[in-house]
C-alpha cells in the first residue's frame, strides 16, 4: 500500500507526527510512505528513515499536484487538516484519513481557562488515523534524525558538557506555547555550572 503522510507545519508538530510515519512503515507490510510538507520544514524529516520519499510545497502549488498525481496514491494521511490539505485531497480522490484539530476546543481552553480537551496525547490522536490500517502506538516516543554534517562536534561544547548533558528547546512563536521565565528559573537554576545558549525564533 502506498501512502501520502500530509503536514505542511510546524516544527514541533512535525516531529510529533513521526510515530505515525514509523509505526506505519513497520506495522503495515510492505508499506510505502511518502510525506508532504513545506520547504522550510524539510531538513525536520529529510533524514527519516522510515521515509520513502518526501514532496514539498515551494514556488508552484500546480507542479506539487501534478508530482502526487503521478504517485497513484492509494491513502491519504492528512494531519494538518486544513485547507490547503483539502485541496489536495480533493484533487488526487484518494480515500483519506484526517486527524481533527479541536480548534474550538483549543479556543476555549487558551481564552476562557475551560478544559474540553480529550485525555489523550496528541501523538495518539494522530495515531488514530492509521488505526484502522492495525496500527498501534509501539511506545518508542518521538524521532528526530539529523545528518553527520550537522552533528555538534565535542570540541564545540563547553568542558562541563563533555559527560553528558540535557536539551531544552524553548522557543515559541505563541505565547500560550511559552513557558513563563520564573518556572524555567525553577528549572535550569543559576549557578556556575550551568550554561545557557538562546536564540530569537
């Protein structure tokens, strides 16, 4: 079976569809993934393993149809679920799976503080849309893969960091996504051990 995986953006969304991708291209026999995303957002699955291959959205909306028209897909995978997706299911006719974003649900929670979201980690949410293909959640968390070339060499480190170290990522562009300064504080306390390298998104 082949199948076209679709999200567009972003980064962090990206990666969480990943069990997707893997989960599929090892529990379904045989399976071809393809995934669709924006050019800016190709080197986050560009190195994906479980990947047969990737299409992107760049300069020409019709050259991208017209490259997935010739797939012959045979499933849809939509995990954007909006409307540039629609278009693009629209135009191939292949049966489709789409994963329901709660935007209602989401509104109210960030502007009135009430809870309606289901108890469900997005990954199983996005998950969902494969289950009925027997997919299950194989518990092995996210994936990122990064290219030799890209690697942080050890000489770039500082000498604290040499026996190990931990990654916190802190960037948002909503500021219902970012954390607030004090509870990072409580996190990574100030002392002379600890470094700290930010960067503006």
């Amino acid at each position: 079976m082949k199948f076209l995986i679709i999200r567009f953006s972003s980064i962090g969304d990206i990666v969480l569809t990943t069990p997707v991708i893997r989960c599929l291209k090892k529990q379904v026999p045989d399976a071809e993934v393809h995934f669709l995303t924006r050019a800016a957002f190709l080197p986050v699955v560009q190195h994906n393993p479980y990947l047969d291959k990737i299409h992107v959205l760049a300069h020409s909306w019709e050259l991208m149809i017209e490259e997935l028209v010739t797939e012959d897909y045979d499933y849809i995978i939509d995990l954007h679920h909006n409307t540039k997706t629609f278009r693009v299911k629209k135009t191939l006719k292949k049966k489709s799976f789409s994963f329901y974003k709660l935007n209602i649900e989401k509104y109210i929670y960030t502007s009135l503080k009430l809870n309606f979201l289901p108890k469900k980690h997005i990954v199983d949410r996005y998950l969902d849309t494969v289950k009925s293909f027997g997919v299950t959640n194989d518990g092995a968390g996210l994936d990122y893969f990064i290219s030799k070339q890209e690697e942080t060499k050890r000489e770039d480190l500082p000498g604290s960091h040499y026996a190990g170290y931990i990654a916190c990522v802190i960037g948002a562009a909503l500021g219902t996504k970012q954390w607030p300064v004090a509870k990072w504080k409580r996190v990574l306390p100030e002392n002379e051990s600890s470094h700290c390298f930010a960067r503006r998104t």
